[in-house]
C-alpha cells in the first residue's frame, strides 16, 4: 500500500526503521498492511506518522478549436 508522510516525522524527529531515515512531509513510499495500522496511530506516541495515498489520474480535456470566418475588405482609392 502507498502512504503519503505526515509532518510528525520531522516534528517528533522520528527516525522510520524500514526506511532508516526521517521521511519528509508528503513523501510517498510503500509499506505493509501491517505496518500502515503502526503508523496510522497503533503505536508508542500515539501519532498517525502516514496517510493512504491514492494516486490522481490526470484527465485529458481537449478543447475544440474553433475557426473563425474573418471578412476581408479591400479599400480602393479612387
């Protein structure tokens, strides 16, 4: 599972012990169903250190193009 890193890492200068370093806010890395119920709130300081990621698809708009007529006149001298 993808879990995005909270701010407490950084503010409880909390070292993870799969990654063996303090992850950055917003980071995204993988950990087990196990692990995410850990950092989600179950542990010694009682913080929730990760939140489910879900990716974003981006969504592909096509605007139409629209062409317009533009009147050509001619000024004639006399």
């Amino acid at each position: 599972m993808k879990v995005r890193a909270t701010d407490k890492y950084e503010k409880l200068n909390v070292k993870d012990k799969i990654l063996s370093r303090v992850p950055k806010t917003g980071e995204v890395f993988e950990v087990s169903d196990e692990r995410f119920k850990v950092l989600s709130g179950n542990n010694e300081y009682n913080e929730v250190f990760v939140e489910k990621y879900i990716e974003e698809l981006e969504i592909a708009t096509v605007k139409p193009k629209i062409e317009k007529a533009v009147k050509k006149t001619i000024n004639k001298t006399k």
